[in-house]
C-alpha cells in the first residue's frame, strides 16, 4: 500500500498538523485551542485533551476520509495504543500510506 502514489504521500509532521487542525481542531470543533497547544505526545482523554468515546469514532471517521485508511482488523488493544496521542495517530496513518483522499 505504502508504494501507491509516493508523489503525494505525506511526512510525517505533516500529518500530525492535518490530525491537529482538520481533525481535532476543525473536525471536533475545539476552537479554544491552536495547533501549537497540542503536543505531539499530549494524550487525547485521560488528563489531555479530555476527549471522549464519540469524538474517538469522529476522528477514526475523519481519518478514513481524509485518507483512506481502515481499523477494520485492528485489535481493539491496538486501537487504543493508536488513539493516544497526535503522534500515535500520525504514526498509524504514515504507516499505512499516508495519501490524502
């Protein structure tokens, strides 16, 4: 999967900014935070961010959207290990192909 369509796949740090303003920020409406308030390695519930189960589902949405990319066979131990942080998450998607929709 990785090799499709190296031309537009995307760095890493340009996917944790897209997860910070498209997906947490815009997507999520969090608009009394910037992206520069999101640490890469700030959990997104427990004492960071303090999301929640529904907005988990929103950015697994928005992630599939903007990428193309599927949790259908991941573990549900893995899921959680992945929606820890910014970095988890870009971490996943860069993994996994990285090409915008």
């Amino acid at each position: 999967m990785a090799s499709q369509g190296l031309e537009n796949a995307e760095s890493i740090e340009q996917i944790k900014e897209t997860i910070k303003a498209e997906v947490l920020i815009s997507g999520l409406g969090l608009e009394d935070i910037t992206v520069e308030d999101i640490d890469d390695d700030m959990p997104l519930f427990d004492g960071g961010l303090g999301l929640d189960s529904v907005e988990a589902v929103q950015i697994l949405v928005s992630l599939e959207q903007l990428y193309g990319i599927g949790f259908d066979g991941v573990s549900v131990e893995r899921q959680i290990e992945i929606f820890q942080s910014v970095g988890q998450l870009a971490q996943f998607v860069y993994d996994h192909g990285a090409h915008r929709s």
